[in-house]
C-alpha cells in the first residue's frame, strides 16, 4: 500500500552539498511507515542556517543556540481533521558538523535527523530513559531498513 505524504522542503540557505527534496521524501516516508502511520500525512521541512536555527531554538525553546532539528507537532483544534503532522526545521550546519565530529557519514546524518524529527512530530519523545530507549530502537530499525548503521552504536 502507497503511503499518502505531501511533502514541501524549503531551503533558507544555499542548496549546494544538502539533499534533495526526493532524498527527504524517502527518509520520511521511511518514517511513518516505519511508526505504523497509514493516514495521509503532511509536513514541511525547512533547511536553515545557523542564525535562523539559533532564532527558532530560542524563541521556541528558550535555548540560545542552533541545535540539529527542531519538530513542531500541529495542533489542530478540535473537530478540524487534516492531514497535517506538523513542520521540522533542520539547521544544515550544525548537521554537517555533527557528522563530522562523530564520524558518520553526512547523508546518513540527515537521514537520521529526518527520521527523529518526524518521530517527535507523530508523538513520540526521548525525556525520559524508558522513552528514549523506545524512540532509538524505532529511529534504529527504520535506518536499517535503509541500510544505515545504528546511529547510537
């Protein structure tokens, strides 16, 4: 069975080097098939540099600085069913650092990324231990099924 996923990416810095719109479709799609999700879904994702990351972390987080992705779950009102699971925000820089300080391969990186990202816009967290173990086992399988090695190993 198809997945249903509408899909926009936006690139609020230059796109050379990022991935391209098909990459982030595959590793989202990767997700919800990943997470059980048979609904149509729709998401926005939008690539920002590192003064736009550090913005919307402070501004919604209360963090003065860019952090790898940011999910921001919809919250419809009630009555109101759409396809919407909400927007990421995925600062490139600090993605592309991060692969470089742990040895991953940047693309693997972002796949990662996308994947933990749409997880937290379908519900799921890492606050607490239990939690955690939970969403990186999930994050874990779905990588494999793409031929990605454990991100946590």
């Amino acid at each position: 069975m198809a997945l249903s996923v509408e899909l926009a990416v936006r690139y609020g810095l230059t796109r050379n080097g990022l991935p391209s719109p098909a990459s982030f479709r595959r590793w989202v799609e990767a997700a919800l098939r990943g997470a059980k999700r048979r609904k149509p879904s729709a998401l926005a994702i939008r690539l920002v540099d590192i003064g736009e990351g550090r913005a919307l972390n402070r501004d919604y987080r209360g963090k003065d600085y860019a952090t790898n992705v940011l999910s921001f779950p919809v919250e419809l009102p009630p009555g109101v069913a759409l396809p919407l699971i909400g927007d990421l925000a995925i600062c490139a820089p600090v993605v592309q650092r991060e692969a470089a300080e742990q040895g991953k391969a940047v693309r693997d990186h972002w796949a990662h990324l996308t994947i933990h990202g749409v997880l937290h816009l379908l519900g799921h967290d890492h606050v607490d231990e239990r939690d955690a173990t939970i969403m990186e086992a999930l994050e874990t399988r779905i990588l494999a099924g793409l031929g990605i090695a454990d991100p946590y190993a």
